[in-house]
C-alpha cells in the first residue's frame, strides 16, 4: 500500500504508551502533510494561529476539523482511493473510547468533498471492541487455520529445526542424521495451530542453548492438548522447566507492571540482585520480548502479558499485582540506598537527572503487599537517604515532598492493617 502511494497515514497503539491516544489526530495531521504536500501550509498555519491544537486537553473533534477535515476539503480528488490504518485499537481503549475514535473517524472522512479514504482498524476480537463497531462497518475475521498460513508455519518449523539439526553436530553428527520423525514434526505442527508465535517460542525452547532439542522436543509434545496454538501450555512448560520458575514469574511480573519500559542496562541495574534470572528470563522468551540490546526491553505480544495477568491461565505460576508491585519497590529501595552518599548526591543534585527507581519507587510502594522484607528496606531508606533528601535545600520539591507525603500515607495505612492483623 505504501508503495502504492495509497497509505495516508498509520497510528499504532501499545499498552505501555496510553498517553499516545491523546497525540492521534495531531499524528495523522503530520502524516497528510508528508503524504499530501499541497495542504502542508494549510496545516502549518492552523496551529500557528492555535497550538492550543496539539494540546491534549483539546477534543479529538475539534483536532479533527482543523487539523484533518479542512485541509483535505482542499485537495477534493476522489479518483483513487486511499487508507488510514489505525492498528492495535485494542490496545489502549475502553469500549467508549473506541467507539468514539472509530465513530469520528468513519463520520467525518466519509463527506462528499473529501479525497475517497478507507479507515483500517485493527484489533484482537474483543468483546468490548466488536461492540464498540458501528453498524456499516465491514468486519474482516482474520483466521490462523487457512491453508497459506499454515503451510507458511509448516515451513517456518521445517526451515528451523534443519538448521538447528546442521549446527548441533555433537548431537546430531557430521552429516546429520534425519530428525525429528514425521510423526513428530506433524504433532509439533498441528500443537502450532497456524500461529507464528507458538511456533517461534516452540523452536526457542527447543534450540536453547546447552539443552538437548531432542529431549526438549519431547518434553514439549508430551505434554497433550485438545487444541492447537495452546501457547497458555507453552509458557508454562518455559517456566517449569526454568530451573527457578518463581524467579521467572517474579521477572515476568515485574517487566509487566513497570510504568513504562527501560533500557537493558537499566533494568540490570534495578534487578542487580537478580541479574541471572532477567537473563534467563529474556532469553527463554525472546520471541515475544523485544530486546536488541539497545532499545527499551518490553513485552510486545499480548499473549504473555494476558498470560501472566490471569489466574485461570498462568494457574501455579501467577503471580498478583501486589507482590509485582512489593518486588518492585524492594528492587528501588535496594537500588537507592545502596548508592554511597557521592552518587546519591550526584543524583539528586540539580540539574535533576532521576533515574526510574528515584522517580516511581513511591507509586510503586502504593501497590505493593506490605512484606517483611519491604518494610525494612523502607526503614533502611528512611535512615539512610530519605533523611538527606529532607535536609537538602537544592531538591526539587515536587520530586522529592510529594512522594513522601505519598509514601508517609501509604505506610500509615499499613499501620492500620498489621496493627488489625496483629503483626
């Protein structure tokens, strides 16, 4: 389509970045522009006159019209045909919310004296989301079981395991003898079910490093499933046969309720403790985490994260939101006061540059179960480094008063309950 010249514009939501939704039609304003260079003036000049436009206390609607609606009214053509593609509406919206960006999408380009525009969204079949669709909008079901896919998958599967049977040769000899065996292969091709994901965590579980595949071949196949695509059954065999599995989902959990993604460095230095099992953690699902070394590390398929976040799913491996959160606030605590009083002061000296757990560890401690172990790095803190914070003229107040009024809340309210629960 982009080849084409008939793609217009693209918005791409992500759970970590809700706040993007409040940028959409400045977004697709910017992308007319580049794609329509005769209203780019037109564009310019309305938020010169008013750039309370990209403002996000200003309505979608009226962003609509000024920045979108009246700059195409320029172009009028409507020989060929166009698209905006909204993707992953899932992602970020309530049921409201997406009817009304799908419903002020749809109305307002579809006026006689615009340029001929298709709107795409795209988006897991949600309950929530299909009833957010309006009458009059084509619904096209995407299947992973037609006959494309799945051959796409069987040679995806084919493809990898011969190229993991070529490089093991201590294991499989010098040439390689033939494997897996037909009745193999097809169990392993039908447990896919058509789905890329599956197959891409079946064969990084079977091609780990140090492990025998044929062994973990077995280990995944023994496992029987009345459905293919069973990827709930696939992270739990990733988890078990981790050799720390409460580690893992501890790790898992953790990336999960961070507040928005770090940097692998950063986040080596906030789980310094635990620097291994982040490693095994990022290797063992690799597929579905993005992590080039360079970039911010985040969970991108929804699958794990709905995985993890459900009880019914995950099942022995769940970990809840309380004690993400309490792992969380130790990991910021530790961080922070085992900083020596030069780098502490180097930190917080001005100009300010606080680094994740100096920022968030209070929002985190709001959240968190009220553990043993929390409740003496939070004293350990207090004793330490609070008390230089307090003291220290230079601070910044917002970043430093508020959070421990927050903080000091919080623990009175543990007060209350252990002193309840007679601690």
């Amino acid at each position: 389509m982009k080849a084409a010249k008939r793609l217009a514009a693209t918005f791409f939501f992500s759970h970590k970045h809700a706040q993007k939704a409040a940028v959409i039609i400045p977004t697709i304003a910017y992308q007319l522009a580049i794609a329509f260079p005769r209203i780019r003036d037109d564009i310019v000049k309305v938020i010169e006159n008013d750039d309370s436009l990209l403002s996000p206390r200003k309505s979608h609607a009226d962003q609509m019209r000024e920045l979108v609606i009246k700059p195409l009214e320029i172009l009028r053509f409507r020989e060929k045909p166009y698209a905006i593609i909204i993707d992953a509406l899932d992602e970020c919206f309530s049921s409201d919310e997406a009817a009304r960006l799908v419903m002020l999408l749809t109305d307002t380009l579809a006026g006689p004296d615009l340029p001929f525009i298709h709107v795409v969204f795209t988006s897991r079949p949600e309950a929530h989301i299909r009833a957010a669709i309006p009458t009059g909008v084509h619904e096209i079901l995407l299947t992973t079981r037609d006959e494309d896919t799945m051959q796409d998958v069987r040679f995806f599967l084919r493809t990898s395991l011969d190229k993991t049977r070529t490089i093991r040769r201590a294991v499989f000899g010098q040439p390689p003898f033939p494997w897996p065996s037909e009745d193999e292969f097809e169990t392993l091709v039908f447990k896919a079910g058509g789905l890329f994901v599956y197959a891409a965590m079946a064969m990084n579980f079977i091609s780990a490093a140090g492990r025998h595949p044929q062994e973990r071949l077995e280990l995944l196949l023994r496992e029987k499933s009345t459905v293919g695509a069973d990827t709930d059954q696939l992270y739990r065999q990733i988890i078990e046969t981790s050799g720390d599995p409460l580690a893992q989902c501890r790790m898992l959990a953790s990336i999960i309720h961070l507040r928005y993604p770090l940097p692998l460095t950063e986040l080596q230095d906030l789980f310094y403790a635990d620097e291994r099992s982040l490693a095994m953690m990022l290797e063992a699902f690799s597929p579905v985490i993005l992590n080039d070394g360079v970039g911010r590390v985040e969970i991108y398929h929804a699958s794990l994260r709905d995985f993890m976040r459900n009880p019914l799913r995950s099942k022995q491996y769940h970990i809840d939101r309380a004690h993400a959160e309490e792992h969380l606030a130790c990991c910021c605590l530790d961080f922070i006061t085992c900083q020596d009083s030069i780098q502490t002061r180097a930190i917080l000296a001005p100009p300010p540059v606080y680094s994740y757990p100096y920022k968030l560890w209070y929002l985190h401690l709001h959240h968190a179960y009220p553990s043993s172990k929390l409740r003496n790095l939070l004293s350990l803190f207090a004793d330490k480094t609070l008390r230089y914070w307090v003291q220290t003229p230079n601070i910044d107040g917002s970043l430093v008063v508020n959070p421990v009024r927050f903080a000091r809340d919080i623990c009175l309210s543990w007060v209350i309950v252990l002193n309840m629960l007679n601690y």
